[in-house]
C-alpha cells in the first residue's frame, strides 16, 4: 500500500484484496469469536458428522478444531462484512491521507496521519455492528440458530433496536486503535525499510518480501493491543451487560487474566487478516501496474 494516488488509482485492488483474506481467514476469525467469547464446544454440541473427529480432541482444543468444521453458520454474511469493512478502512485511510496532505499541508503529519483511519474505523464499526454481533452469537456451539437472519431476529426480539448495536462502544474501542496501530506501523516500516532497486533482476520478489515484512509487523502489533478491548465486546454480546458491568464481572471471575483471554487465537484471528490484506493490496496494485 503505496499511499492516497494509488488508493485513487486501483480501489479494486483494496476490495480484492480484502475479499481473498476474509475467504481465507474465516476459519480463524471463528476460532478466535469461539475462545474470547468463552464457548465451550462439548460433546452434545457437536453436529453428528463431525463427533468422530471432535470427540475425542482436548476441550481446550476444542474450539479450533471446530473452528474448521462445518455447518459454516453466518459465513457468507461475516465474509462479505470483513470484505467491505477492511477494503473501506484501509483505502479510505490512505486516500484520505493524500487528501489532507494536499490540502491542509501545515496540519501536523500525526494529524494526518491518524484522522482517515479513525474517521473510517468509527463508520464501519458502528455499520457493521449488527452483523458482528449477529455472526458472534450465532458461533456459539449450543446455539440452534442457523444463519445470521436468524441471529437478527433473536436478539432484535430479545434486547430490541438496541440491542442490534450493543456492544458498540467495545467494538470501537478494538477497531479504532487495532487499525490505527496497523497504519502507523504500516506507514513507519514504509519509511525505515530499505527500498528495493526497481532495476535489480529481483525487483520483484524484493518488492513482495519488503510488503510482507511490513504487513506482518502492522498486523501483529494491532492484534496484541487490542486483545481486551475483544475479550470485553464479546462477552458484552454473550451477557447484554453494559461495558462497566462486564469488566466488572470479568475481573470477579478472572482476575487480570481476562485481558489474555484468547489471547493466542486473537493474534492468528487479528494479526494474519490484516497482514494478508495489506500483503494482497500490494502485490494486486503491484500486478495491476505491471500490466
């Protein structure tokens, strides 16, 4: 991801991009929804098909193995949602960027750097909010809901037009800082990697090795300090407790370990969606340029 002029040049490449890593991932984004939100995966819940080969797996296991099995409940609904969210986010922040750089030049480079991606991040979460909390609930493995329509309708009739968006504070709280830090520390590897000699013979794969070191290091850096904030938004989904009340009865069941709760599946589930759709995003554009 090169900046605002090739955000306005190749947008399909963001939304490609972002597509082929939320088809990728979803996998890893249910283990991770199953760990942080508490499930449990026991043998009543598992759907006859797949008994033999989850039966006999750790409890603690449990959850990734099942992460990867069918029925793939809300998957369709959760992809398209990550598909249009991180393509939104990320060119939205880096058009955004050229924006403010060409016309407000004196604004401080932290002020430009930082508003696209909060502005962005803020949108989307507060959109996409009923379908990330229609496709948490519907994860959970003693649930008998089957689709995301389903999930809407249950917690629509339950909490009401509220309840839709509850969660969203968290949300926000996990969203914002996650992409932000991915952007700044996108943008600093951007600036402290060396550039690649675009006459060498091995232009190419330097230029793709240089975008995975830099979209590795943003990914893991925005999973690692947002891990609370998704441990928090989820169990505010499982309980319907306000934010301060499920801190509260986080801390009175776990301690301070709640904030490490899922802490390992988050870091697959977070780190290596984003890394692969920064990864994508160049290498399509890098494509895209070449023809």
């Amino acid at each position: 991801m090169g900046g605002g002029a090739l955000a306005r040049d190749h947008p399909y490449c963001y939304l490609s991009a972002s597509s082929l890593s939320a088809m990728i991932n979803y996998p890893l984004w249910r283990a991770s929804a199953i760990g942080q939100s508490g499930f449990t995966v026991a043998n009543v819940n598992i759907p006859i098909t797949i008994r033999p080969f989850i039966e006999n797996v750790p409890v603690a296991a449990r959850g990734y193995v099942h992460a990867f099995c069918p029925p793939y409940k809300g998957m369709v609904a959760t992809i398209l949602g990550m598909t249009w969210a991180r393509a939104a986010i990320f060119w939205g922040s880096d058009y955004g960027k050229e924006v403010l750089e060409n016309k407000f030049p004196n604004l401080p480079s932290s002020v430009i750097t930082l508003t696209p991606p909060l502005v962005t991040s803020i949108f989307v979460q507060c959109v996409n909010q009923p379908v990330v909390r229609a496709s948490i609930t519907l994860q959970n493995p003693e649930s008998n809901m089957k689709n995301i329509r389903e999930s809407i309708s249950f917690i629509y009739s339950n909490y009401g037009l509220r309840g839709l968006w509850h969660g969203t504070s968290a949300g926000i709280l996990k969203t914002v800082p996650k992409y932000c830090t991915a952007i700044i520390v996108k943008d600093y590897m951007e600036g402290v990697l060396p550039q690649v000699d675009p006459d060498s013979s091995s232009a190419k794969t330097g230029q793709l090795i240089r975008s995975a070191l830099k979209s590795a290091t943003a990914g893991v850096a925005g999973a690692v300090l947002t891990n609370p904030c998704d441990v928090i938004r989820n169990e505010m989904f499982k309980t319907n407790l306000s934010l301060m009340d499920t801190v509260q009865k986080l801390k009175s069941e776990l301690g301070f370990k709640f904030l490490f709760r899922g802490m390992f599946k988050n870091l697959v589930a977070v780190s290596i969606p984003v890394a692969s759709t920064l990864f994508f995003t160049d290498a399509f554009i890098q494509l895209s340029k070449e023809h």
